[in-house]
C-alpha cells in the first residue's frame, strides 16, 4: 500500500470518528434538551428556600434553609432538621420531571387517588412564588403515579420522585444523639453515673491515636473499648422523640441515671447527654422495646434511643483499662529481649524478613514457633489491677522479663511476670509495659514459659521418604541396612533376611520422618555420655535421601524424670536432647516384619 492510499484510508477513519462523535453528541444533546423540557421547575436545587412534605395521616413538616447545605424544620415546632435528607429532597424537586400530562383540568379527582393525595409537597423557591404538588395513586403499570401541579393539571410521574419525597417527622429531623462532622475528632469524654448513688467522673482523653483514662486515675485505656463506645454514641440515633415532656422525672431523668460528656475539635465546650429509664419493665434494662430515654443537655426533648447503647458505657472504672501486657504492635517491634533464669535469647524483626533469633544463633529456627510465640505475648490479658501493691511488686525478682525495642527507638516499661503468687489466689503478678501492675493466671504465663530450643525447627531426620534410598540402622544390639534398589526394599544387612511387606518398611521411614525433639536436657553435649546412655546406644540410625545422608541420631536411656522421654543427640545439632519412647516403640514393630528368606 502506497502512501496515498494510507492517507486517504487516514481521512476516511478520521471522518468514520467524527460523525460517530456528532452523533452521540446530538443524541445526548437532544435527550438534555428533553429532560429540561419536561423538568416541573425550573430551578437548581439550591434555589429553594421552603419546602412542606405533608403525608397523609401525618402533620405537615416544613423546613426553611438557613445556609447552602443546612436546613431548620420551623413546623410542627423548631426542630434541628437532617440537612442531608433535606438535601436530598430539594436535589429531586430541581429534577422532578413530568413524564406525560394525562388531563389539564380534574372534575373527579378520586379517580386519580387525588382528593386524599398520599403526599402533598409545597415548595418555595428564592422568587418567593410558591407551588404544591399532590401525589395520587399509581397508575396500573405500577410504575409511575399521578400528580397534580398547581396549574390543576395531573400528569404522570416515576415513582422514584414519590419514593424521595414520602418521608415523615423522624426521617425529616436530626435523630442524632450528639452533633459531629464526619471528620470531627472525639478528644475526650466525661461519664458518670448518678443512680442510684453518684460516682466520681471517668474520663477519658485521647492523643496519638490512643485513649487514656485521666480521672479518677492515670492509666492508660483499653482504646477498642473507648473507640467502640465513642462510635455508638456520635453514630447513635433516637427511635422515637417526646417533643412536649410534661416532667423529666416520669422518664428517670430527674435526676437523671447516669450523665456522659462528649468534647469534640470543633466543640471543646462539648455536649453532654442524661439518661433515664427504660422505656418498659423499670430499671433491670429488660425492656420490652429495648428503649431508654435519653435528653440532651442542650434540647428541651427526649429521645427513645435503643437501650443497647448503654452495653458501651462502662460498669466500673476499672472496666476501661488496656490489661493486655504488651499494648503497642507487634509490626512496631524491632527486638525483643527474653530472661528466665538461666535461659535468654533475642529476637530480631525485619520489616522484609520477619522475625529472626539473633541469640543464641542458630541456623535451623522454626518461623510458625516464632511467630505463635508473639501471638501468645500479644494476646497476654491481666486481671485484677493491683494499685495498691504495685510499689512492692517492682522489688521482686521476676520469673520472667521481656524487653522489647520499637521503631523510633521506642522502649517501655519491660514486661515481668512474677515468680510470687496474688495471696491466696491461683495468679501472679504481673507488669504491663506501662508499669501498671495485674495480677495473671498460671495458665496465662505457660504460654510464654519457653526457651531458645521451642524456636529451633523440631525434625531430627529431615528426608523425603519418596527420595529415601538407604537406610542405616542400628537396633538392640543388631545392625540394619536396607537399601531401595529402584523398584522395592531389600535388606542388605543382616544376611539371610528380608521384608515380610513393603509396608513394614514405610512404616519404618515414617517413624524416621516424623521424630521430633521434645525437649532440650543440655544445651550442650556432655563429653561423658556414659549417665545417659549414649555410649552404648540403644539405636542409632541414617537415612540416605538424594545422594545426601542425614544422621546419625543416636538414642539412649529413658530419662528418671519422664519414661516416655529418652536421651538422645543428633548430627547438626549441639544440644542434649529428648525424644519420645514412642520412636523406639515404632522402630520396634517395623523391625517385627524383617524376617529370615525361605
């Protein structure tokens, strides 16, 4: 193709692409200039300055704008209106359409389900010039319903319209029980109760990201519990308003159960709320509704809002700590310095690699160990707060101490776990990294009761069994060989026997495979090995897997302790080790299928 003919194909497509773009241009043009057309007021929706919903059966609900976005209702009686709702009607009143006029004049109005209209919307735009529309009935498609203009005419419209503005009074209102923007920070709160005897004051004040408790007590809070309470209370909103109350006391509000203080960025002043009784059945909260009153300090009304919110308000001051020992993050942490007596390590955490022992080293750490282990430190809760002994506790000595290094250079208070026991009771004590002061269940404290060795990979004979080709094994006194010869296993050694089933032999591997070590005697190998039995082992054994031998695992003495452990050591690693009877009973029965040729 030469280049006049590319050009001219060029042309074509430019000219194939403009009349397409012409085309859905005039297109979309022409249905602007349609919908403008049919629009029933020819006003933005900033425009309007009144609007009156009336629905039937209900009281007419007017609201009056005060600015470009936020709206007051002045009938039935001054009300703070919800701008967005108010908002959202004005916005399809710009955009109410009148799909076909159906008659320009109405002797019977009943037929169109007018002379009972379902709503009836009143509108006053900024020319002061007001005009009512009367929705009727739906017309028999179901998609659409009469209404009537205030030229008389009845035309259809969507019902989408009827749908935006059928609201009533508690839809129309601001039910909100206190007024926040949407990025208005909550900085502190005040609660305390009054019935049936008066508490001193719980507060609450939040920084950084978290909540502190500053009165009755400094303490640091549990910030989920604070956070949660916070959101029911600025989220919350009444079910139902008692906009004439005859006398506070009929609705336990004078004096009022309990009282809560919200102060926010935009009102330090803040806003304060009372709360009464329970809508039905008194004051056990078991009401029938689910309802308790509530009154802003502020507002003359009452609001019927769900007694559920009362489940974020704390019972006791106490109720609101952080009792989790470590209450940083986890991701923050850099390193972690672990005491219990004679046993130490450290851990080291790379924001790319993860958590590593950096002390003692060792080559072979087990990642899953790792990580359950700062899971089981981050889920670590006290109980009882011990004010009043905390001043002692730092004199002890600590079963166990944790220091722990942040990003930023960050270093708390460490965490102790005391080796004396709270009185009578089953627990310990136990330091918060805020040197708060709990007592802790045993139970509790075994989850981190650990060593080095809990972090090392637990297999002793790392193969795969299905590249497994020899195995080197001495028993009781006997020496095994058994080598894969491509197709099965045979028995080399001892002469004269062989496998009763194939099955026996991975039986054999499987025991191999699966040995752990259950527990560390030594952290070093003793050079006399005679007391525990591994001088004149009772089993040692190799595995040869891929051109590679592992092993040899040697295996002595059960331990006085514990029957069910024996001693043992292991090629690569230089502890004293356990392992359980089990392996020996294993390897026993598998040898039972080694039997003499016929």
């Amino acid at each position: 193709m030469n280049l006049k003919s590319t050009l001219i194909l060029l042309a074509v497509l430019g000219l194939l692409l403009g009349g397409y773009w012409l085309m859905s241009y005039t297109e979309q043009e022409t249905q602007r200039r349609d919908h403008e057309a049919r629009r029933v007021l020819p006003y933005p929706a900033e425009s309007f300055e009144r609007i009156t919903i009336h629905q039937a059966g209900g009281v007419p609900v007017t609201g009056v704008r005060e600015s470009e976005a936020e709206w007051r209702i002045v009938e039935p009686r001054e009300i703070d209106a919800a701008h967005r709702a108010w908002n959202r009607v004005a916005h399809g009143l710009s955009q109410f359409t009148n799909q076909r006029t159906i008659a320009e004049a109405v002797d019977e109005p009943e037929m169109y389900g007018l002379d009972n209209p379902e709503i009836t919307v009143r509108v006053t735009p900024e020319d002061g010039d007001s005009r009512e529309f009367r929705f009727g009935q739906m017309e028999p498609t179901q998609t659409m319903r009469y209404v009537q203009g205030p030229d008389g005419n009845v035309f259809l419209a969507q019902q989408d319209f009827f749908q935006e503005f059928d609201r009533d009074l508690l839809n129309l209102r601001d039910r909100f029980l206190i007024t926040a923007g949407e990025d208005d920070a909550v900085t502190r709160v005040e609660f305390a109760r009054i019935r049936p005897e008066e508490t001193a004051a719980l507060v609450f004040e939040g920084e950084d990201g978290e909540w502190f408790i500053r009165e009755p007590f400094e303490a640091l809070a549990h910030t989920e519990m604070v956070e949660r309470m916070v959101e029911d209370i600025i989220y919350g909103v009444g079910d139902r308003f008692i906009d004439d109350p005859e006398d506070y006391a009929d609705y336990g509000l004078d004096p009022p159960g309990a009282q809560l203080t919200v102060k926010t960025e935009s009102q330090p002043e803040g806003q304060t709320l009372y709360f009464g009784s329970f809508t039905i059945g008194g004051g056990d909260g078991e009401g029938e509704d689910g309802g308790i009153y509530v009154r802003r300090a502020d507002r003359d009304n009452i609001i019927v809002a769900s007694a559920a919110l009362l489940n974020s308000l704390p019972d006791h001051p106490d109720q609101f700590r952080q009792r989790e020992l470590v209450t940083r993050r986890a991701r923050d942490m850099r390193r972690l310095t672990y005491t219990r007596g004679d046993h130490h390590f450290v851990l080291e955490q790379d924001e790319d690699t993860g958590w590593t022992v950096a002390e003692p080293a060792m080559e072979d750490e087990d990642q899953a160990a790792i990580s359950n282990f700062i899971r089981a430190l981050m889920m670590l809760e006290g109980g009882r707060h011990l004010d009043e002994e905390a001043g002692n506790i730092e004199l002890m000595d600590p079963e166990i101490e944790i220091e722990i290094e942040y990003a930023g250079g960050a270093q708390p208070h460490p965490i102790q776990l005391g080796m004396a026991r709270v009185g009578e009771e089953e627990q310990r004590y136990a330091i918060q990294d805020s040197g708060a002061a709990f007592a802790i269940s045993e139970q509790a404290t075994a989850l981190v009761r650990l060593d080095a060795f809990d972090f090392r990979r637990g297999e002793l004979l790392p193969f795969s069994i299905g590249e497994a080709t020899a195995v080197d094994l001495s028993f009781e006194g006997t020496d095994y060989r058994f080598v894969h010869d491509g197709e099965a296993w045979t028995v080399e050694e001892p002469m004269g026997m062989r496998l009763e089933t194939q099955g026996d032999m991975m039986a054999l591997l499987e025991a191999l495979q699966e040995t752990t070590a259950v527990g560390m005697e030594q952290s070093e190998v003793p050079v006399d090995l005679g007391p525990f039995g591994l001088e004149l082992p009772l089993m040692q054994v190799s595995v040869t897997a891929d051109d590679e031998t592992v092993g040899p695992l040697v295996v002595g003495d059960p331990a006085e302790d514990n029957p069910q452990h024996r001693f043992a050591t292991a090629e690569g690693r230089s502890e004293l080790l356990r392992v359980s009877q089990s392996l020996v009973n294993d390897v026993r029965e598998a040898l039972r299928g080694v039997v003499e040729e016929d």
